[in-house]
C-alpha cells in the first residue's frame, strides 16, 4: 500500500529551547484515504498540517509525503513541492478580495504549471474548469459576475476556497477546521462535495477539527492525543 503521508519520530518546537508542540513517533496516511484528525483548540492540529504541507520543519524526525521527504528539501523546494502537490482549505479562508471569484480559484494555477496544465486540459482553459468546480460545490460562477468575494456568505466564501483547492488536481486536500462557520446541514453537505470531487481523482484528504460528530463520515479517524505523546 502506498503512502501519500508518512511520519516518523517527529518533535518539533516554535524556537529553540521551548518545550516541543509535537512528538509523534509515528503517523501514516495510505493514498486516497480519507483521514479525520480530531483534537481541541490549541492542541496542534494546525501546526502538523503545517509540517504536512512543508511550511515548517520539525527539529527531529522526518515527514515523506508523496514518497519526498520534506525536510531533506530547501526552502524553495518545499514551497514549489506545495504548490504543485497539496491544496489548501485554510480555516479562515485567505481569499484575496481583489481578485474576482473565478480568479481567486485559478490562483494556485499562477504558482504550479502542473497545476495549470492539468485545469486546463480538463476543460480547455482554467476559467472553464474553475467554473465548472464551483457549480460541482453548489456555486454558479455566473450568478456572481465579477463581484468581490467579500460580498459573498461565509458558505459561498467557504465553496471558492474548495475549489481552488481542488483545481489542478493535487495529490493531497488538507482541510484545517473548513466548516466551522456553518451549521451542521451545510457542514455535511459540503463535506460530502468535498468527498465526491476527491473520489474522482483518488485524492487524499486529511481533514482537521475539533467537531467530533463529523469524524462518523470519514473512512479514518485519529485523535491527535493519542499520537502526540507529549
């Protein structure tokens, strides 16, 4: 079975000298799994898909994702390594009021020419399938013409950072707290959007909250406390 995720004997601190935030000896994601990663607010959820996404590096152990360790890479690697393989569901969700809708979608096309080129034989151009992802999220690009997405709801704003995830096909979806604006109809109706376009390219999806009632939908479930043996 291959591994889309793999970690060993990882510590990782904020700065030297401070008590570590992480030690996880070990941790694996198979490839196409959907995986449930629960724990409270402050418990470092976050700073793993951190590590995950090769934003940080941990100051023992390793992190191989897609088969590349992450912290053997420089800087530049690891950041061209992101662009090209993992897409992003920031809990905030860092759109980029300047931009219209669609070309907040197509951004991560900008940085990836993988990316770019996979959007764009799908549909013929990256406008045509960042607008074909979000009528699949249950957003027609149309209806919104070249309005900000400030002017969008949280659940509109929540399907635009889906699809630029998801565009370009990247190996790995990570998805730190994305539905914890929305009440628990739409938390489940987006997730299960989330899972039908992940099912389509055997994507990866590891999916991060403290709202246990959602790991129930998930193949996988894996408390952080029971990993991190701090």
């Amino acid at each position: 079975m291959e591994m889309a995720i793999e970690v060993e004997n990882l510590h990782f601190a904020w700065r030297t000298g401070m008590d570590p935030v992480l030690k996880i000896e070990r941790l694996q994601v198979p490839r196409g799994d959907r995986v449930f990663i629960e724990g409270p607010s402050g418990s470092g959820k976050s700073t793993l898909l951190s590590l995950v996404a090769g934003v940080v590096v941990p100051q023992e152990g390793w992190i191989r994702v897609n088969g590349k360790q992450l912290n053997a890479m420089p800087g530049a690697a690891r950041d061209r390594f992101r662009a090209d393989q993992i897409g992003y569901i920031y809990q905030m969700f860092n759109l980029i009021p300047y931009l219209s809708i669609v070309e907040n979608v197509t951004l991560p096309c900008r940085f990836s020419k993988i990316r770019r080129e996979r959007a764009a034989g799908r549909n013929g151009d990256l406008i045509a399938e960042g607008t074909r992802l979000l009528k699949k999220l249950g957003l027609e690009a149309r209806s919104f013409g070249n309005r900000s997405v400030t002017d969008l709801s949280v659940g509109q704003q929540q399907r635009v950072a889906a699809a630029r995830a998801l565009i370009g096909t990247p190996a790995i979806i990570i998805a730190d707290e994305p539905t914890s604006a929305l009440d628990a109809q739409h938390r489940e109706a987006f997730i299960r959007l989330l899972f039908k376009e992940c099912d389509r390219e055997e994507t990866t999806l590891v999916f991060v909250s403290h709202d246990t009632s959602l790991a129930g939908m998930f193949e996988r479930q894996v408390r952080l406390a029971d990993i991190n043996v701090i």
